[in-house]
C-alpha cells in the first residue's frame, strides 16, 4: 500500500488508491498479479465446491458473518449485533476469530468484543475448529458458534453464512486483489445464505440489483453504522453524550481498514478535526505513537478520538495521560430494513441440531 506523510501527522500515515490497495502506478503489476491470484482462489474453491475438500462440524451450529471484500464493512458491529441476538433469545454463544495482526498476544478485535460483551467467550486462533473447542470445554454452557470474517473460511461448516457488502465501498463491481479489494469473485456472493448491506444512509435500488444478480436475491436487510456512546479517559473522566462531541477540537488517531469513513462519522458528528494520524490497519502502536498524537493534540488544545478497536491498542500505552483525554468510541449498528428477517434467520439456525 503506497503511504504518504502529512505535515505534522506521524509517518504510519497511508492513503489507498481508489480503485485497490496499490499505487496507480502499480497497475499493471497489479492486474497481472490479480490474475494469478484469481487462478489460486478459483483452485482453491473448486475442491470445496466439488466435495473434494469438505467442513469440519464443531458440534453445535454455527453462525458465519464475513466479506467477499477486504477493509472494514462493519463485521464487529454486526458480529456483536448477532451475539447479542442470540443472548436475547437464550442462547450462549461463542465468538471465533483469527486474531489478524495481533501483537505480543493481544488481538484488537478480540479485545474489542471482550470489552463490549463481557462474559462472553472469544476464541481466538488460526484453528477454529481447535479454539471452538476449547471455549466448549471452558464453558459447557456454549451452544452455538458466531464466526467473525470467515466466508473464505470454509473448513467449519456452518448453518448460516452472512456476508456484508458496504454501500460506501461495495467493491462487488471491481477487481480482485491487488487490482481491486476482492477477496475472491463477487460471484461468490451465490454461496451465501444471506447478504445484508452496512454503513448504508438509505436502500440503494442500483446496489440492490447488482447484489440480486451476483447472489440470486436482493439484499435481506439494510444497515448503518451507529455511534453509541464515548468513554473518556484522562482529565475528564469516563463518559459523555455524543452531543458534546459537536464543536470539540479532536485529534483523530486510528489504525482501521477504511479510517476515512471514521473520520468522516467525527465530522458528522460535529467534531473539528485538528490533526488526522492514519496508520495501517491493525498497526501495533508504539509509545512514541501515543507521544506524537499526544503532543498534537496539546498543542491543539484537543482531545484524541479513537475507535474501540484502536483503544484495545491504545490503552495498554496510555498509562499516564498527562492533561490529554482520550475519546473512545463506542459503535453499534441500526436498521433501515430487514431486521425481524434476519432475526428469524439467526434463531433458526442456532436451533439446528449443528452442521454434520
């Protein structure tokens, strides 16, 4: 991904190309590449599609929720959605990721997921299946599985496959990697149970027909990102409206898949950006990180404002605020549509006797 440095912005600033995550430049390297890559992915499907290769059951069923794109579409809020669904209804479930980019042991989604739904298990692991059992065997009271970003992961089977395009980067429409953000052929879409549209500001008809003829039937619902609240840490204590956040000079840091879309949710909100610090997705941040988005945000006479992801980072470094506060955002996700379908969907298919 090619990078470029603001004035005064820490150097783990990137800013991706429109049409993929390389330099225009790159192009022609990258179609080329995005050819054989298609040709890895196409092989590698085909032993699943022809029974070759065949899922592994965990016991009790599962719930996948995953992309056909890479960058953020709103899988952690909606993964916590789902969890919190299911407890609704009765159910204990378990979350099960990879744990991508996870340093010195600590996963920034894992701990995510800890600090929102506390007492739930999170298995954490490139083998699922492994992990899966052994939050069974920590807590025999899990009785259903919820997959974060695991449509490419096809070695568990599962009983409801969800995947989510985002209206602001659909990327259906595109290139595979590194030509474009597609994980493998959106014709993928056609495996899915269901495909359900995120960070959405209305139900798009021209979104809707490209994924009815990609998947086979048009989007079941329609979502949007929501911010829930703000926790505060440093000079001012825990927690405040959203509401204050209007006229508040604040310093953005984030290390996320899509941080313009952060950026712009600060500014919708009525924040005034005083410095804007954007590193690599998963970045590990580092003590000198925190003093250079601190001292912006002194010099500014503003707060930080990060993501709940970037905190799970972020706070193990911030022991000693020193007249900074730091602004943690708390996201979920609303409906515009389609809610009860989907809640019907999830209650059936964590009452199925679990994949055999």
């Amino acid at each position: 991904m090619s990078e470029s440095t603001r004035p005064g912005d820490s150097a783990g600033v990137s800013v991706a190309a429109a049409t993929g995550p390389l330099h225009p430049v790159l192009a022609p390297l990258a179609h080329v590449a995005a050819f054989a890559y298609g040709m890895g992915v196409r092989a590698r499907n085909s032993l699943w599609d022809a029974n070759i290769r065949k899922p592994t059951s965990v016991g009790i069923p599962v719930i996948s929720v995953g992309n056909v794109s890479v960058g953020g579409t709103g899988k952690t809020p909606f993964v916590r959605w789902c969890v919190e669904a299911l407890q609704a209804s009765g159910h204990h479930p378990v979350i099960a990721l990879r744990g991508y980019g996870a340093r010195d042991g600590v996963s920034d989604e894992a701990e995510e997921f800890r600090a929102m739904l506390p007492g739930v298990p999170v298995a954490v692991g490139a083998d699922r299946v492994a992990s899966i059992a052994r939050a069974r065997a920590a807590d025999p009271r899990v009785d259903c599985a919820v997959l974060d970003d695991a449509f490419q992961h096809r070695q568990i089977a599962r009983d409801l496959d969800i995947v989510l395009v985002d209206a602001g980067r659909p990327a259906i429409n595109g290139a595979l990697l590194p030509a474009g953000w597609l994980r493998e052929p959106a014709c993928a879409l056609r495996r899915a149970s269901m495909v359900i549209v995120t960070r959405a500001t209305c139900i798009d008809p021209i979104l809707a027909a490209q994924i009815e003829r990609l998947h086979g039937a048009p989007p079941a619902a329609w979502t949007r990102h929501a911010w829930t609240r703000v926790e505060r840490f440093g000079a001012g204590g825990r927690d405040m409206p959203l509401a204050a956040l209007d006229g508040a000079h604040l310093v953005v840091a984030t290390a996320l898949a899509r941080p313009e879309a952060f950026v712009a949710d600060v500014a919708a909100h009525g924040g005034r950006i005083a410095g804007d610090f954007r590193f690599r997705d998963h970045h590990a941040f580092s003590i000198q990180d925190v003093e250079t988005i601190a001292a912006r945000a002194r010099a500014k006479g503003a707060a930080v404002i990060c993501s709940g992801k970037d905190w799970a980072k972020l706070s193990r470094l911030v022991h000693e605020p020193k007249g900074v506060e730091w602004l943690v955002v708390r996201a979920g996700m609303a409906y515009l549509g389609g809610e009860a379908a989907v809640r019907a969907a999830i209650s059936v298919a964590a009452t199925a006797p679990g994949c055999q």
